[in-house]
C-alpha cells in the first residue's frame, strides 16, 4: 500500500492505495477519505511604503491659447527627445517630441498646423496619462 497526497480544489486529502496483481478482476474500495488540513502559508513581509512623489518642478500646464491646442501625453512615459522650440511654425504631422512607454519609443506628433506656445515637459521627464506636453497656438 502507498499513502498519497493529493489536492483537490484547494483542499488536501490523504489517499491510501493498494496495488493489485493483473487480473485479479475485484478492486478494493478505500474507506472515506479524511480532509487533511492544508500547510498554512508563511506570512508575506508587508509592503515597503512607497515615497511620496516629488511634486513637478515646473508651474501648473497653461491653458491653450484661444484657437489653440493643448497635446497630451497618451500614456505614462519617460521624455526622451524634444524636436522643436517655443516659437517654432510646425505642419500637421510633424513629430514634436519622443516619449518612451514600455521600451517603445512613441513619435507625438502636430494635430494641425501652428506654432509652438509653450513645451511643458524636458528630456528625462516622467510623465502620467493626460499631461500637457506641448501647447500650440
């Protein structure tokens, strides 16, 4: 006879099985089968506390100029090339800035044609989903 462990829907039970010769035709039924307690788990170390978030350097995202357009980062993501200035006259499509999301780097490109009112991010910058970029007037 061999003495088993077997596991079922989470539950432990203890089995006891008896070999048998080939043919032998008749088989053994066991008798019932006991629930054995499961091994409890060892306790998880909480969690280190997270720093808090340093707040941004810069001033609040000003708001688009009138006829103007706010460009918003689509995901969260590191800052890493910026291809134009303030002032500068960009075409629509032109790839204004290169932001890095999950070691992707994302072109963040012109809507529609305009000059550039303020850049609100630098190279290295983190930033979240739905922050101001870059303004175009």
């Amino acid at each position: 006879m061999k003495t088993y462990q077997v596991t079922v829907n989470g539950q432990v039970f203890e089995v006891t099985v008896e070999e048998m010769a080939a043919g032998s035709g008749t088989i053994p039924v066991a008798p019932k089968v006991q629930p054995v307690a499961a091994p409890k788990p060892a306790p998880q170390p909480a969690p280190a506390p997270k720093p808090a978030a340093p707040a941004p350097a810069s001033a609040p995202a000003p708001a688009a100029p009138a006829g103007g357009k706010t460009i918003q980062a689509p995901m969260p993501g590191k800052i890493m090339k910026i291809n134009f200035t303030t002032g500068t006259s960009v075409k629509r499509g032109d790839v204004l800035l290169v932001l890095e999301a999950m070691k992707m780097e994302n072109d963040i490109m012109a809507p529609a044609d305009g000059t550039i009112a303020s850049i609100n991010v630098n190279p290295g910058d983190s930033v979240n989903t739905g922050d101001t970029l870059v303004v175009l007037a």
